[in-house]
C-alpha cells in the first residue's frame, strides 16, 4: 500500500501588541507582546489571526500580525506554495 505524501509544514506565526502609534509597527512593551501560536499553513494561521483581530477591535492600537515563518527558515521556499 503507497503512503500517502503529507503536505508540506509552510509554519506561520501569529503574534500582536499594541503599537506606539498607527502610523509605525513599533510595539509600545515587547514585554506584553501576545504570542498567539505557530501553525502548519496560512489558512491555520489565518483563522488564529481573525480570532484575536476581533477579541481586540474595540482597541485601534493593538495589531496582529502572521510572520511566513517557513520563508525566514527556508528562503528558497516557493513563494506559491500555500503562502
């Protein structure tokens, strides 16, 4: 029986703060910065991402962010494979 191929681990990191001002991404503590997760693939990350984008709506300063995680380890990754 053939094994099945398992998708490639494209990681992705969601993590936010507050920011200094809404004109830079300049985080007013990094000692209070919300390290959300790490995540197998975008749509992963992306649903983590929307969750606490919304928990902090009411909050203009405080920004979420997913880092391509698998694009700093590997740069050579294809940019079109899943993002």
């Amino acid at each position: 029986m053939p094994q099945e191929a398992q998708p490639r681990q494209l990681l992705h990191l969601v993590f936010g703060g507050e920011l200094t001002d809404l004109e830079s991404v300049e985080f007013r503590d990094l000692g209070t910065l919300d390290i959300v997760g790490i995540y197998p693939n975008y749509a992963s990350a992306y649903v983590a991402w929307k969750a606490k984008a919304q928990q902090t709506v009411d909050n203009a300063h405080m920004r979420y962010f997913i880092v391509h995680l698998h694009r700093l380890l590997d740069p050579q990754t294809d940019r079109r494979a899943g993002s």
